[in-house]
C-alpha cells in the first residue's frame, strides 16, 4: 500500500503498512493531513471509550468522560511536544516540528485504536460484574497495555529517522590509519627473485611481478611484514633478470614470465577503521521523555477525573484535588 493511496481508515494504513509512514514522515510529505486524520481518528475512538467508562456512573457522566478523555491525551501531548522537539534539537537531531507532531501522533492513534478495541470487554465486565473498584482496575489496565503498545511504535519510529541520519550527525568512517598513512599491500618475492621495494612516498604506483598465488602482507604503523628485505627509498621496479632466464634473453614491455602475475597496489581496497554504531543521545532522551509523558499523563487524568464516577458518589464534572493517581491505585487493589 502506497503513501500516495491512503486506506480510508488510518489506523489500518498505520498497521499494514506503517515502513510507508515512516518514510512520508522522513520525507515530510503531506504531514499535515496524515496528523489531521490520525488527530480525527483518535479523538473520536478515545471520545467512545470515555463513553464506556462514564457509563459506569451514569448517561451524563458518560457524555463528560468522552470529552475529557480526548482532552487528557491532547493536552498531554501540548504539555510535552515541546520537550522532545527542544531535546531532539539541543543533541544534534534534524527533526522538524511536524515530524515530532506526527510521531506522537502515530503512537497516540495506535494507542486509542486499541483502547477502543478493547470496548465491547469493559462494556461485558460492566453488566457482568457490577463492581467499581475491579472494573476501574480492569479499564486502567486496558489503557496501560495500549499506551505500551503506542510508544513501541513511536520508538521504532524514531528507530527509522535514526536510520535515515534524522537523530545524529552521521558519522563517516576513517580511511586511514592512526598516523594517517594508508596501508600498502607488500608482495612476497618468490625464492631467488630479484627483491622489489614499494614505491616511495610521492611517486607513481608501477605493477609489481609476484608469483600468481603469492602470499601478501599488510604494512602497517609498526613496520612491514615481508618474507625478503627491501631496499629503502627505492623506486618500484619490475626485476631484469628472472630465476632461470638465460643470459641475455628479455620478454617484451608489458608481459610477464610464465608463472608470474601483474599486482597493483591500488586493486586492494583500503582497511577502513570506522568506529562502532552507538546509539545517539536522542533515542536516549526519547525513553526519558516517554517516562516524563506518562507521569504528566497520569497526574493531568487525576486532575480532570472523575472519568467513571463512583456510584455512592453525585455526578461532579471535576473532583478535589487531594491525593494522587498512584495512592488511589494502591488503595483500590488493597479494598478488593
């Protein structure tokens, strides 16, 4: 499925073919109406599953929690955007602020994807186990699971700008060794031949006569490993006399005795040193923010609560605030 032919539902495009939004994301093409549909999709799936758990409670607190669950995401997501994006900037990333919008947006959609999948479950646990405190627990499950599901797709996200040079300057790997002298390959001279030095620095490399088969070895800062002394300083030369060529006798320019073959020192490519990948500062700073978004996430749903409403309690579009998200967790498990 192209990017340039979007499926009619988003979240179906984000699923099947989400390497295709990856890549319109690097490319920033049409980011504007790909966010517009994701921030669509999932105002209405969050807006039906804060319905269900409104439900709870009553048809008044069910219409207040499908506004407010919405809201809960989106203002989470004003409240930190401008963290990541400032992050991403401070340790050499190139993203834009629609590209940053957009990959929270895929996590945030797949998040209220799922979430709303899982519907038709709290709405069965709701006629069938009347219980407030084991039917809260059962729906901050469910939004647990999908928001872990929605930020493994924003780290991969991050994984393929990474990839792309978007997150890190890229890095460009050393031709050279440590003193900055590249490494010739040295021939081995076959018993009785006349020896052959390398080519000095600064002159032209000439081919050099070596048996075919020939063992080679590599010059390094250290010295060069050779199985025959070579002369110093000495310009390349292909040798006048061969073991076994009668006095006098010469082969014409270019060609070679038998058994022997033309080597350059250019046909081996150079060793390259480059250093390890490491992963950047970024995508480090990515698992902190996703740490930061769920602590500010669940504190401004604590503010805005109630989303269910407790039955022995009247409707109230806010609480108090006193207490907080995880002392009210912890109190409801120990009351089952």
């Amino acid at each position: 499925m192209s990017g340039d032919r979007p499926s009619p539902l988003v979240i179906e495009r984000i699923l099947r073919d989400r390497q295709g939004i990856w890549q319109q994301i690097v490319a920033e093409r049409d980011l504007n109406a790909l966010t517009g549909r994701m921030l669509a999709s999932s105002a209405i799936a969050l807006a039906c599953y804060g319905a269900v758990l409104g439900f709870f409670h009553s048809p008044l607190m069910a219409l207040t929690s499908a506004l407010k669950l919405p809201l809960l995401f989106l203002v989470t997501l004003a409240i930190c955007l401008p963290t990541l994006y400032l992050f991403n900037l401070v340790f050499g990333a190139r993203l834009s602020v629609r590209q940053s919008l957009a990959l929270v947006m895929v996590a945030i959609t797949v998040t209220s994807m799922l979430a709303v999948a899982f519907a038709p479950i709290s709405l069965f646990f709701l006629i069938t186990a009347n219980d407030y405190g084991f039917f809260k627990l059962l729906n901050v499950a469910i939004l647990t699971l999908s928001a872990l599901v929605g930020l493994r797709f924003l780290t991969s996200g991050m994984q393929v700008l990474n990839d792309h040079g978007l997150l890190a300057p890229e890095a460009t790997n050393a031709t050279v060794d440590e003193q900055g002298k590249a490494h010739t390959p040295v021939q081995a001279a076959p018993a009785g031949a006349t020896p052959v030095a390398a080519p000095a620095a600064g002159q032209g490399a000439e081919p050099v006569a070596v048996p075919a088969g020939a063992a080679v070895a590599e010059s390094t800062s250290n010295g060069a490993v050779t199985t025959a002394p070579a002369p110093a300083q000495a310009p390349a030369q292909v040798p006048t006399q061969w073991p076994g060529q009668p006095a006098g006798a010469s082969f014409p320019p270019g060609t070679l005795p038998p058994g022997y073959a033309a080597q350059r020192p250019w046909s081996t490519p150079p060793v390259r040193r480059g250093e390890p990948t490491q992963r950047p500062a970024s995508m480090t700073l990515l698992y902190i923010w996703i740490l930061l978004f769920g602590f500010v996430g669940t504190q401004l749903a604590w503010t805005l609560r109630p989303f269910f409403g407790d039955p022995g309690q009247d409707f109230s579009f806010f609480r108090s605030i006193d207490g907080n998200f995880y002392a009210e967790i912890l109190r409801t498990i120990a009351n089952l």
